[in-house]
C-alpha cells in the first residue's frame, strides 16, 4: 500500500471515528474497586474491578470488554472526542477461555509508526481480564479490539466510540 493511500484511510478512519462520537452518546466506565495507575516499564498487575456480568451476546461482551479496558487502565486512557490525526491504531484479537480470561492476544494490524503501543494495548488487555464466562456464547471465543491511540499515547477503545 502506498503511503498517499494509508494517509488517505487513516483520515478517513479519523473522520469516521469523530463522526460516530459525534452521534453517540457518552458511555461511562464500568467502576474501579481499586487500580494503581500504572508506572511506564512496571510490570503488569491485575487491577481489581468489579466482577465482570455475564454476557448476552458478543456485542455486549465487547462493549463490557472495553469499559473494563478504560476502568483498569485509568492513567493510559482518555475519553470523548477522538482527535483528527491519531498516533497509531494497532488492532488486537482476544481468545477467550471460557471463564473469561485471556487464552491468546494476536495482533491483526500493526501500525507503521509507534510500535510500542502494540504492547501498551497488550498489557491493558491483560490489566482488563477476565471478561466474564463466555461458556455460553458461540464459539470461537473471541473478539477484536481496535485501539485509537492520540499523540501522547493514550488509547481509546474504539468500541466505545460507536
């Protein structure tokens, strides 16, 4: 892909992402039992969160994935407005097990620039988990999480902008 055309799609996903929280409305943070913030090069803790509900259906499911995502990474998120050039945009498919924990992360895009926030959205899935039982939704246990992140490498989930 030409770099003229990958400019070309980024404003376009920009825009698109602007326009959709421009037409939804504020989704709120599930609550935070109690979170650290946490500290650049630490390593990665659990977060105690609210127990997580059981799911209806897989798009409930993301949505109640990417609250938690923002609840347990409170100091590597932001919320409102997506700005008009993002940093990078990796895109992350979860596996689930059936409890909700994380089975496998895999990274379904990288981004051409800031490659660290491939690992900065790897660690808040982890901070994240479990996601709740799963059991009883159709397989394949997973989803995909696109990460919206701005230029001081904040990410928003970009289920929470639609």
């Amino acid at each position: 892909m030409r770099c003229t055309e990958l400019r070309s799609r980024l404003h376009w996903l920009a825009g698109m992402a602007l326009l959709s929280a421009c037409s939804s409305p504020m989704v709120a943070p599930a609550p935070v039992v109690s979170a650290a913030p946490p500290r650049p090069g630490a390593p990665v803790t659990t977060a105690t969160l609210a127990t997580p509900g059981a799911a209806r259906n897989w798009d409930e499911l993301r949505l109640q994935a990417a609250r938690r995502l923002v609840a347990a990474n409170p100091e590597g998120t932001y919320v409102g407005t997506v700005p008009d050039m993002l940093l990078a945009i990796p895109v992350l498919e979860i596996e689930l097990n059936r409890d909700g924990s994380i089975r496998r992360i895999e990274v379904m895009r990288k981004p051409t620039q800031a490659l660290d926030t491939i690992e900065i959205a790897m660690d808040a899935v982890r901070r994240a988990a479990p996601f709740g039982d799963v059991s009883r939704l159709p397989k394949p246990w997973k989803f995909t999480e696109t990460f919206l992140f701005n230029d001081v490498r904040k990410f928003k989930p970009r289920t929470l902008d639609n």
